[in-house]
C-alpha cells in the first residue's frame, strides 16, 4: 500500500492529461470545426473524396461539449465510442492512482486489434458508400 504523499504523486499523470485533454476538448468547444479556417482539412479526404474514419470528429467532439448527442452521433458514431472509452479508461486509471494503486493494464490481444481494425475499415467503407450516407459527417 503506498502512503498518501505517493498516491497523490502517483495521480499527477492522469490529472495533467486531463487537464490537456480538458483544454483540447475546450478548444474545440468555443472553435467550431464548420467554420473554415481554424482546422486543416482532411488529406485523406482531399486526396481520395473518401471520409476517413475520423473525418466529423471534430464536429462530434464540439457537438459533445454542446451536449447534442445525436449531432455527435451523426457527425462520427466512431469518435463518439473512443470518446466514451477513452474517459472510461481514464477514471480507472485515475481513481487507482489516487488509492495508491498501480494503473490498470492495458493489454490488447491480436484479436481485439484485428477486429478494431475490422471494424474501423468497414465503417470507413460503409460510409462513403450511397447506402451508408447516414453515417457520413
């Protein structure tokens, strides 16, 4: 068990990347990603015309700071569940490293990695084909 001065040390990461995370998040929030100007474009999407997998993610994000779901969900459904991970993962993390404890193991088999990346190629090509319109930004 580690005493309080080490778990407070030990909660310095997750708290400084929220912080980071905190302020990306906000910028994005206060600069909307549909006015031109203040976000590159997509270079895959400029070279190809295809969405890739994080085109609307942008939007999806400023859409969840406005705490418009569905926006969020129609811009990139995909962005949206990383995001719902991504703060799952972080509040593990974040409460063991407060309780003194070590942070949670992130261990990823090849199967989850190739059906991440499954599911992240059909969901690229479904949604720039015509049937897959509702899932285009």
């Amino acid at each position: 068990m580690q005493t309080s001065a080490s778990a407070s040390a030990s909660a310095r990461v997750p708290l400084g990347l929220l912080g980071l995370g905190a302020a990306a998040t906000a910028y994005v929030g206060v600069v909307d990603p549909d006015r031109p100007g203040h976000y590159p474009v997509c270079p895959f999407l400029a070279l190809t015309g295809w969405w890739c997998p994080g085109c609307g993610g942008l939007r999806a994000v400023h859409a969840l700071t406005r705490g418009e779901l569905g926006t969020a969900l129609h811009d990139n459904v995909l962005v949206v569940a990383l995001c719902g991970l991504t703060v799952s993962f972080w509040t593990l993390w974040a409460l063991r490293a407060v309780r003194g404890r070590p942070r949670p193991a992130l261990r990823v088999g090849r199967p989850w990695l190739l059906a991440a990346a499954v599911l992240v190629l059909a969901f690229t090509l479904v949604r720039n084909l015509p049937t897959g319109a509702f899932l285009a930004p």
